[in-house]
C-alpha cells in the first residue's frame, strides 16, 4: 500500500489487517501463555512463586507504562517504522526469553518484550482505522477484536501442550516463526503515512504519566497480598495522585502536550472510555475468580476448566465481527447500549451461582457476558477512534489499548481483595491458605456479593449509555433545527 500526498489506498486493507493481526495475536497469547507456565517454572528454576510471578508483573507493567508515550512518538515520526521495531523487539525479546539462565534474567527479558509489545498493541487499534474507510471502521475494529479472543482462548491450551510435550522454553520460541513474518508483512503492506512536521515529544508529560501509572499498578499488585490499607500502598497511591496532578497541571501549559486534554471536552469520548473501563474491570475480575470456583467448588480438573473459561471469548470472538459491521450500517450508539445490557442481565445471572451448579448452567450464565461484551467492544472501539483528528490517531490508540490494560488490572486486584474479604467475613474467620481454603459455601456467598456489586458497576456505564444516546440525538436535532431554511 502505498501513500501519495497522505492519501490511503483503501484496495490493501486486507494485507494491512493481515500484517497487523499478527502483531495483536502474538502480544495477546502471549500474556496468556506464560500463565500457565508459572508453576513449571517455579520448579524448574529453583524459584519461590512471588518472585515467578514477576515474569507476568514485569511484562505488564513495562507495557502499561509505555503504551501512550509509543502512541505520541508514532503520531511524531509514523507508525510504520515503530510498529516494526516494535515486532522486531518483541521478537528478539521472545527469543532471549526462551534462552534465559534463571528466573531474573528471565524477568528482565520479559521486560525487554514487553517494550515491543507496547509498540505493537498501542498502534495496531490506528493503524486499521487508517486503512480502512470510515464506512469500514466498525467491522475491521470487530475483526481485530475477535482476534484478540482467539489469542486469549488458545493462550492457555497452547501453553498446556508445548510445556506437556517440550519445555517451558518453548512458549517462547513458538514466536519466532510469526514474529518474522510478522514484521516482513508489515514491512511490505502497512503505509508509511508522513505526520504532520515540527512536532516535539513532551518529556516531562511523559515521565510524570509513566511514575503515575507505575504507582498505581503497584499499589494495585501489592494492595492485593500486603493489604490495601497498609503503608506502602497508601504511599504508592499518594504518590499517583501526586504524579497525576502533575501530569495535569503539565498538559494544560503545553503547547504540544502528551495528551491533549481538549480531547475529554468531547463527553461522548469521555463516556466511552469510562464505559470501556467499565467492562474491562467486570470481564477481569470474573476471569480471575472462576478458576477457584470451577476447580475448588464444582471439583473440575484443569483441563475442564479451560475449556469452560473459554466459553466468554469465543462467545465475544464470533460475535464482535458481527456488531462491528452493525454498528457501521445503524450507528455505535444503540448497539452499546445492547450490549451493555447483555452484560448486566449476565452478570445477574451469574450472581446465581451455587454449590451446585451444572456444568451447562455454568455455560449459560456466562454466555450472555461472551455476547454482551462481543456486543460492546467493537462499536465502542470504532467510536472512540472515529473521534481522533488525524495526528492524533496514535495517542487514541493507545489510550484505547492502556484503558484496556488498567481495567484489567484494577479488576483483577479489587475484585478479587472484594472477594477474599467477603469470603472471611462470611466464614467468621479467616484461613492461613487464603480465601481459597475457606469453606465452599462462604466461597460461593462471597462470589455472589461480588457479582451484585458488578451488576451496579454495570448499570452505572448502562445509563451513562443511554445518556449519550439522547445527548447525541438532541445534538443531531439542534443542527438539523439551525440547517433548515427559514419559512
């Protein structure tokens, strides 16, 4: 695909998506894969499990932290050359991973992967907007959507047979292969679109952001073993509210700032992304938990689990496709908010859990969530990209996929301290194994305060929803009003 005067050939943009989902496979997968490489590795490098967990820690907090400042640079210099660097590091870095001594050469090349996988995850999201016609956005966006839950359901199976049948170091080299290609299909197909001259990066915008986020995703990691109440987390979140004004204050006297914030003034953008964190806290927070229950309450060996968990992300992969390509013809908004409607009646349905539930009343609590959240995404995504000007494709993007990360991780570490509370509190005491020892019922009880409290969260991003909706309408209407000749 080449670029005349910025102008897209459209005619490619199958080559480009093609390109670009392998950059998104590889990253997806591999945040999944090294999970269950965890105990392998715990015993084969000699290696207590607070340190092995690092290998996953390190990997997300280099990627957390680097996601928008990737997405200014390549708004700067072009997208291109740092979306091939990025499948050029990550790699080397799979390779380096594969070839590591011990556990802390493995957790620095972890590191030093993830600085790629930024490069890769923070563009992917702009680099399909751009090759696609607006008409197109919403389906491209679904496809790549779908891609990102093919990864994460074969994440975990994959992983299960290369440790089965190789070695843990193979969950590694597996990436090679793709990675080559990779970065030769990008080098072939993905325009190299000049940006707008005479920009600078915002250094001090950058580096307060980057403590701000490293602060808060450490206090979230540790606020879950040591306590949310306990010192070190109080001061780790002291200090992100103190970074985070400072970033503020920063952007708001910056001519060319790292993020501009003029950007927030659009409260359907704002609404989006509050709405998408939303959901990314929910669908974290019930991966998460699940395993325990499946394994510890219903007795379902590993193997069964995986294949149960699996239920949310086909259900989201065949669906996001789908009302991608809807949200293009009838509008983002309608499809949204049934999506988010999905979500809270199967976050209601899940909060039924028991002691005794069914392998198929499993399935069908939990397909309305694979659904609703298929529903969701795609046209919030094509919604929150249609919004970003040009040269400032990069940054939205990346601010789509840290919202993602952030989600995620807040998810992770709040519901599941919500639900190790509850599940003491319920017992009458609490366990030295944790809350996974206590008894099944207190387990279950606990779950389903968790999911109620969901179902509020979820509520909550519903009206905002249907707020924007009628907002939306009501500025069509206005315009319309002022267009119209007078009689």
């Amino acid at each position: 695909m080449q670029h005349q005067d910025n102008v897209i050939d459209y005619s490619r943009k199958w080559y480009v998506m093609a390109a670009v989902a392998m950059g998104i496979f590889l990253a997806t997968i591999d945040g999944s894969i090294v999970n269950v490489a965890l105990p392998t590795l715990t015993r084969q490098l000699g290696a207590d499990f607070p340190t092995v967990q690092w290998v996953v820690l390190a990997y997300l907090l280099t990627l957390a932290t680097l996601l928008l400042s990737v997405g200014r640079l390549a708004d700067m210099i072009g997208k291109k050359p740092i979306y091939m660097v990025g499948f050029v590091v990550f790699t080397l870095g799979s390779a380096l991973c594969g070839l590591a001594p011990d556990i802390h050469w493995l957790i620095g090349t972890r590191v030093f992967q993830a600085i790629g996988a930024s490069m890769v995850l923070a563009l992917g999201m702009a680099i399909v907007t751009e090759a696609f016609p607006p008409s197109e956005r919403g389906k491209a966006l679904g496809i790549s959507g779908a891609i990102v839950s093919v990864g994460i359901v074969l994440g975990p199976t994959l992983g299960g047979l290369i440790i089965g049948s190789l070695s843990w170091r193979w969950i590694f080299f597996v990436n090679l292969p793709v990675g080559i290609v990779g970065t030769l299909m990008v080098l072939r197909f993905v325009p190299a679109i000049r940006p707008r001259g005479g920009q600078r990066f915002d250094y001090w915008g950058a580096l307060t952001l980057l403590l701000s986020l490293l602060a808060l995703l450490l206090g979230l990691t540790l606020g879950q073993r040591i306590g949310f109440g306990s010192a070190q987390v109080l001061g780790l979140i002291a200090a992100w509210a103190a970074f985070l004004i400072a970033f503020l204050l920063i952007e708001s006297r910056s001519r060319q700032p790292m993020i501009d914030l003029q950007l927030f003034q659009n409260r359907l953008f704002s609404i989006n992304l509050v709405t998408g964190f939303i959901t990314f806290i929910a669908i974290a927070g019930t991966i998460i938990l699940m395993p325990f229950y499946l394994e510890n309450v219903l007795g379902y060996a590993p193997q069964q689990v995986g294949l149960m968990l699996a239920v949310v992300p086909v259900a989201l992969g065949l669906t996001a496709p789908l009302s991608g390509a809807l949200s293009d013809r009838f509008g983002t908004r309608p499809i949204t908010v049934s999506g988010l409607a999905m979500l809270a009646i199967g976050y209601f349905a899940v909060s039924s859990l028991s002691v005794g539930t069914s392998g198929l009343g499993y399935v069908l609590r939990f397909l309305p969530i694979g659904l609703g959240m298929g529903i969701f995404q795609s046209p919030n995504n094509s919604a929150i990209m249609g919004t970003a000007p040009r040269d400032r494709m990069g940054i939205v993007s990346g601010m789509l996929a840290l919202n993602r990360t952030l989600g995620q991780t807040t998810g992770i570490a709040v519901l599941g301290a919500i639900w190790a509370s509850r599940t003491f509190t319920l017992a009458g005491q609490s366990f030295s194994g944790g809350a996974t020892s206590a008894p099944a019922l207190s387990q279950v009880a606990a779950l389903h305060d968790v999911f109620l409290g969901v179902v509020v969260l979820v509520l909550v991003g519903l009206g905002l929803a249907i707020w924007a909706v009628a907002y939306e309408r009501r500025g069509r209407l206005a315009s319309k009003l002022r267009n119209e000749p007078a009689q």
